[in-house]
C-alpha cells in the first residue's frame, strides 16, 4: 500500500505543477528583452500579474497529457532493465486516469 501512495503522490505532484505552470501569464518579448534600470517599476506589488485561471475543461486537458506523457515514456522504455521505471509510470498514467474516469471526485486543485 505504501509504495502506490508513493506512486500517487508522484503523480499528483508533478501534474499540480503543470497545472501551476498552464495558468502561468506569458512574457511578451519586450519583458524578455527587460529595459534600463531607470525604468524599473519599484515598490511592493509593482511586478505582480494576476495568473490565467484555467476552466474545467483545461484542467483536464493539462491532466490527460500528463497521463500521456507518461504512458509515452513507459512504451519508450523496452530494455528489461527499465521494466520497474515503465511499470511506475504506467500506475502513474493510471492514477491520474483515474481521477478523471470516477465522477463526483474532488478536483485535484
């Protein structure tokens, strides 16, 4: 039982924080390239951008290519050495799956 809590925290883990980086706000080229000091905004609070909150429907998106990404991985992984890393992420694929499949489940944020 302990290892597939283990398996499921990893999961959950990881996809918290593509769901954090999906509602990230995205910097235009100009803030890329930054500006002379002198221009700098200053104080508290100056630099802060509200983040994209992502509906229903990109939360699963988000959850299903993780979920993929994964089973993608294991399916690369053939070598009888890499057997355990292939089998561990295709409980992960399957805890994340699962989430989606049971309705009337709490969302995972």
């Amino acid at each position: 039982m302990r290892a597939r809590d283990r398996v499921a925290v990893s999961a959950l883990r990881s996809t918290l924080a593509a769901l954090d980086n999906a509602e990230a706000v995205p910097l235009t080229e100009a803030e890329l390239r930054g500006s002379a000091l002198e221009q700098s905004p200053v104080g508290v609070g100056a630099t802060e951008a509200a983040r994209r909150e992502l509906s229903e429907h990109g939360v699963v998106d988000v959850v299903r290519a993780e979920a993929a990404e994964r089973l993608e991985a294991a399916a690369r992984l053939t070598a009888p050495a890499h057997a355990d890393r292939a089998a561990r992420l295709r409980a992960e694929a399957a805890v994340l799956l699962g989430f989606l499949d049971t309705p009337g489940t709490a969302p995972l944020r």
